[in-house]
C-alpha cells in the first residue's frame, strides 16, 4: 500500500511510520518536511495531495491545541484549538477523498482527554471529542468503501515532558500506539475510535 503520513515528523507519527514501513510505501509529510502541508489551509492540503498523487491509506498524527484553565480561555482559544485539530483533520478527509483509492482508510488521531479530564484540559477534550463524533458519523457517508477511524492514545510514555499534567495515567508506549495505526490501515474496521489507555 501506499501510505500518506501527515506529521509524521512527531512521537505519534513516527511510531506510524516505524510500524508500517517494512511492509508499506510511506509517504511522510509536515509543515516543514520535504513534503510539506498546513491542515488548516484547504490550499495546502490541496497542493499536498497534487504532489503526492493517489494513496491506499491517510493517517493524520496533527493537531494542537491552547492548555489553560477554564477562565482563561477565550473564544479565540477554543476556536483556534478546533481549527487546528478538529477543523485540520476534517479538511484532509474532505479533500482526500477524492485522492485515495477505492477500499482506501483514513485514520486521524484524537486523544485521552475524549474520555477523561485533566486540569488545564478543556478545548483538547472538546476537540478529542468532537473528533470521534466526526469519525462515528462520516464512516456512515464515506464513498468507494473509503474506511475511517480515529486512534486515541493516553500520554506517551516517551513524552516524559506531559506526564506531571497526566498524575495516574496510564502510560502507552508509542511502539503500542504503532499498532494502533496498523490496524486502523490494514484492518476491515470502519466508525472506530481505538482507545488506548488500559
């Protein structure tokens, strides 16, 4: 298969590209990559996809969002989060659609913070949240028996410098997150959010 990467320069991405590379053209893109692509400019996701051509499989390791508590958070915080996780991954399945094969997947990435809470945490979990409602419902409208499912890992263990935020989480190597991805692209499921946090 010919597999499309998008930031693929991160722990996430990078744990995608390692489990599936021996098996699988990978294609890796970011913002500052040889490859490079803004989620949150159709344009560039456009130009993105002109350049790289069809493609099997998509998976989106992307996404930030603004960490403060509740009171300090603005409109402008939530909105600029969501444009940047939510809104960035909608628009590469939008787009890609057309670009990728018949029986082709899209995995995107949300987060623990979809299912529990953390201080500081707000708009990651309205946007993880969100994010997995998306993937519920488009599975359902997807043409060409397109696939699409969300992997939605816990802190990674080898992201040493969140885990004061994460007091009591479990920690989920990113080899394991690796596999998430695997079965996203290789598997039969569709509508799936795989959480990985046991």
């Amino acid at each position: 298969m010919k597999i499309l990467i998008v930031g693929s320069t991160g722990l996430l991405g990078s744990s995608a590209a390692a489990a599936l590379r021996d098996r699988h053209e990978i294609i890796e893109a970011s913002r500052s990559g040889q490859v490079t692509v803004d989620l949150t400019e159709p344009d560039s996701i456009r130009r993105m996809f002109d350049r790289v051509g069809r493609v099997d499989a998509v998976i989106s390791c992307t996404g930030s969002v603004p960490f403060k508590p509740l009171a300090e958070l603005t409109v402008k915080d939530f909105r600029v989060g969501f444009e940047d996780k939510v809104l960035g991954q909608v628009n590469l399945v939008q787009i890609g659609v057309e670009y990728v094969n018949d029986g082709g997947s899209f995995t995107l990435t949300s987060g623990v913070l979809a299912r529990e809470p953390i201080l500081t945490g707000v708009a990651a979990s309205l946007a993880n949240g969100a994010l997995e409602s998306f993937v519920m419902a488009a599975a359902a409208e997807l043409p060409r028996r397109i696939r699409i499912n969300a992997v939605s890992p816990s802190v990674l263990a080898e992201a040493t410098g969140y885990h004061d935020y994460f007091p009591g989480f479990q920690q989920v190597p990113a080899e394991t997150v690796g596999r998430a991805y695997v079965k996203s692209v290789e598997g039969i499921q569709t509508g799936q959010t795989y959480a990985l946090d046991q």
